[in-house]
C-alpha cells in the first residue's frame, strides 16, 4: 500500500527499488573501506619502518670495534630506559580520547608535559647518581667494563621519554586532523637519517654509544616533524563549544594513570619468558631463536598498533563499530597468514638462514617458534580493538586488568612450559605469549559485552522482514560519550 501521492512507506520493496537499495548500501560500505584504508595504512606502514629502525640500530652496533660489548651495554641501558618510558605509550591515546577542540587539546597537552616533567626529574636522579651503579650491577649483574657503557647509554636515553611524549601529542593533532600520510612522510624522514647515521657513526665514534645516539636522533628528528606537521600542515582545531563542560586535567590524569600502569607491567612479560626460555633443554639456541623470530614477528604485528586511532576517529554507532570491527579482523587474518607462510620451511630457511645470516641451528629453531607466533597478529588486532571499545567509555582501569592478566597468564604459562616441555625450545614462549593475548582479549570482551555502555554495540538485532532497509534504525551514543 502506498501512501497518498504516491509515496512509499519507509521499508517497502517496489519495481527495481530493493536491487538499487542494496547497490547504494554497497556503494557506502565500499566508500567507508576505503575512507578507512586511506586513513590506516599510512598509519600501519609507520609502525612497520619503526621495526625495521631498531634492526638498523643493531646492525650499526654490529660495526663497532667492540660489538659483543656495545651491544651488551645498550640492551641494559634499553631495558631499564624502556621502563621510564614505557608512560609514554599511553599518552597519545588519551590525547586522542578527550582532545574534540582547540581548548580540551591545551588541556590534555598540559596534562602530558606534567608527566614528562616527573618522569625526567626521576630520569636525572637515576642516571646522573648512584642508583645507575645498583641497578647495573645489583640487579642486572652487568660485569665492571660494561657499566661505564651502559651508564652512558643510559644518559643519552633521557630524550627518549621527552621525544616520544611530545612527539605523541603532535602526531595526535595530526591523526584528529586524517591527514596520517604526514605521519608516514615523517617515518620515511627518520628512516633516511637514520641510514645514513648507521653508516657514520661506527667511524666517528667506534667505541662509543653508537646505538643511543642513533635512536634518540631519529626519535628527535622524527618529533621535530610531528610538530611541524601539526603547525603548518594540518588544518587548525576548531575552537570549543562553551556549552560542553570544559576537559579537566584530573579526569585525563585519572585515565592516563591506569593505561601508564598497564603499559609499566607489561615490560616485565618479556624478562619472565626469556628466563623461562634459559631454563630449556639448549638454552642458547633457545634464547637465540626465539629472538630471531618474535623481532621478525614484530613487523607483521605493528600492523595492529594504530587501531585505537581508527576507532577513535571512525566508531560512533552500531552500524559503523560492525564496519570497523570487520576491518580490524582483516587486518589480523592478513598480518598472521602472512606470517604462517614466512613460517614454511622454504620461506623460513630463506627469510632466517639467508636474509638475516643465523646459523643453520638458529634458524631452525627460529622457524619452528614463528609458526606459534603466527597467531599473534591476529590476536593482538582483537584485543586492540576490545581494548578501544573500553578506552572509548573511559574504562581505562579495565584495560589495565586486561593487560595485568596478559602478563600473569604468559608468565606463568612460560615457566610452566618450560618446565613440563623442555626440548619444545622456542615454541615454549611463542605459546605462553599467544596464550596471555587469548587472556587479555577474553577479558576484554567479556567486559565489553556487560558494560551497558558498550554492550550495546554487541547486541544482536533481529532481521525484519524483508530484509534490512540500508542501516539498522537503532544507533548507538557516540563512541566518544556524552561525558566528554
């Protein structure tokens, strides 16, 4: 039945309608992919050149007259400069959370250069007193030529936190703004430098800190052009609606502090597993393999890093978390399928025995423990994504728990494996560290689908009849919530 003049009731099929209709929702998915995929994959290409960066820190290293003892020296510096900045990590995300306008974007700003003001006061208290000798010698049992060193490295490692902080709030500007192919040029920029400082500075300084001096230049760098990016070539912040309750700096505070805990707890994951993995049959073989492969296997998961950005900039309803969620999940299957492959002997045997140059033992090991490891991208894509769905809400503390269980999970099941399962070698850790994602994603979307905030974007709906009409009529608040 028509209504009158002819009119057709919202839903009704009539001649070549229901065949146009569904052209037009096909034609919008496809014009949504694509908005997305211009909008992630500079994103994801940026994280990937930062993997092949720490490769060429190492390679350059490798170069100096001492390379056992540069090496050695950075890791330690790395590991405990890794902890100071490891706050960093949720800086950009809660930027990108609570900045909608010029005014709330000052807000968190402010908020993230308190931060760093603490952690580098804490920075220059360790590495400028005594406490750099405890923990070089007490802790890490660094034997006397290596603390001078490490000491040093340690010293120049101070611009990272500050770089990275304030290249997070940059970048976030520049991500609000989807113009992400700065971000990318900006890598490529970072990436080029660092080129041809690797080829330099094993000459310039053969005995010095080669490896500090080359990340924190092209971290700088890399910053310097995120902020450039931000000023000159993105469109300003649009300034704030008095109306909306202004951002206060205790609420980014409050949900900064959680995400910086979760992201403190899990360096300790990989220390546990590899002395679990010291504990198997053939220790150094072990330990070497399984290394080899999960810097491999980093390549392929920084393709999951950046999905909070897509889900901050892209869900604000039902019918666009399906979109997004089905995106991300692509993107898993194509990152870990793609690592399976590399795991077949033949690929292996070239991408570890011919490409890197490890042993034949090594590689072989390294081979059987990517094949485990495989799994991970995938897992990682969901757990990013569950993870953003609580973000979003401002349930930050549940993340924390997430990531909590993540690390007791791989750590236990490391020991554990390693105990039980002494000649599994690397497979040891590459399933202790599947299984603690399985963990944190479990957790995650658990929490998800209870939260009446966020159960609603898992809820299923009934097919009318007939079919849908386009988009489900029910839509969800937007993502952002009405707190903001």
């Amino acid at each position: 039945m028509e209504k009158a003049g002819g009119e057709k009731p919202p839903g009704s099929w009539g001649g070549a309608e229901p065949g146009s209709r569904r052209s037009d929702v096909e034609k919008r998915t496809q014009t949504d992919l694509v908005s997305i995929l211009k909008f992630y994959l500079p994103l994801a290409a940026t994280s990937i050149l930062m993997m092949v960066t720490h490769s060429l820190v190492s390679g350059a290293m490798a170069r100096t007259l001492s390379p056992a003892i540069t090496l050695a020296a950075y890791s330690a510096a790395y590991g405990v400069g890794q902890v100071l900045e490891s706050p960093c990590y949720a800086m950009q995300k809660m930027v990108l959370t609570f900045s909608r306008d010029r005014r709330s974007f000052r807000t968190t700003a402010f908020v993230v250069l308190r931060v760093l003001a603490a952690i580098a006061t804490v920075y220059i208290l360790m590495a400028w007193s005594p406490i750099s000798s405890v923990i070089f010698t007490d802790l890490l049992g660094l034997s006397e030529v290596l603390i001078p060193q490490a000491r040093l490295n340690l010293k120049i490692f101070l611009l990272w936190p500050v770089a990275s902080g304030l290249r997070s709030v940059f970048q976030s500007k520049v991500v609000m703004s989807k113009r992400t192919y700065w971000l990318t040029v900006n890598m490529v920029l970072r990436v080029g430098l660092m080129f041809v400082l690797a080829a330099a500075l094993p000459r310039i300084m053969p005995e010095g800190p080669v490896g500090s001096v080359l990340l924190m230049a092209g971290l700088c760098v890399e910053a310097l052009l995120a902020f450039v990016a931000s000023q000159w070539l993105v469109p300003p912040l649009e300034d704030g609606d008095d109306d909306i309750p202004e951002v206060r700096p205790s609420q980014v505070l409050a949900f900064m502090l959680p995400l910086t805990l979760a992201a403190s707890v899990q360096t300790v994951a990989k220390p546990v597993v590899t002395a679990a993995l010291s504990r198997t049959a053939n220790p150094e073989t072990t330990l070497a393999g399984y290394q080899v492969a999960s810097s491999f296997s980093y390549i392929f998961a920084a393709a999951t890093y950046n999905i909070y950005h897509v889900m901050v900039v892209f869900v604000k309803d039902r019918p666009s978390f399906r979109k997004v969620r089905n995106f991300v999940l692509g993107i898993g299957v194509i990152a870990s399928s793609l690592l399976l492959i590399a795991s077949f002997p033949g690929p292996g045997s070239f991408i570890f025995g011919k490409a890197i140059g490890a042993p034949q033992d090594i590689s072989q090991e390294a081979v059987r423990t990517l094949a485990v490891l495989a799994a991970t991208p995938f897992l990682l894509a969901c757990a990013e994504f569950y993870d953003g769905i609580l973000m979003l809400h401002k349930h930050s503390g549940l993340v924390t728990a997430a990531k909590m269980f993540n690390v007791a999970a791989t750590s236990a099941a490391a020991m554990v494996a390693a105990r039980l399962l002494p000649q599994a070698g690397g497979i040891a850790g590459a399933l202790a560290v599947a299984l603690g994602t399985l963990v944190e994603v479990m957790f995650s979307y658990r929490y998800s689908a209870v939260l009446p905030e966020t159960s609603q974007y898992l809820r299923r709906e009934k097919m009318p009849l007939g079919g849908w009409d386009g988009e489900p009529e029910m839509q969800c608040q937007d993502a952002r919530g009405s707190e903001m």
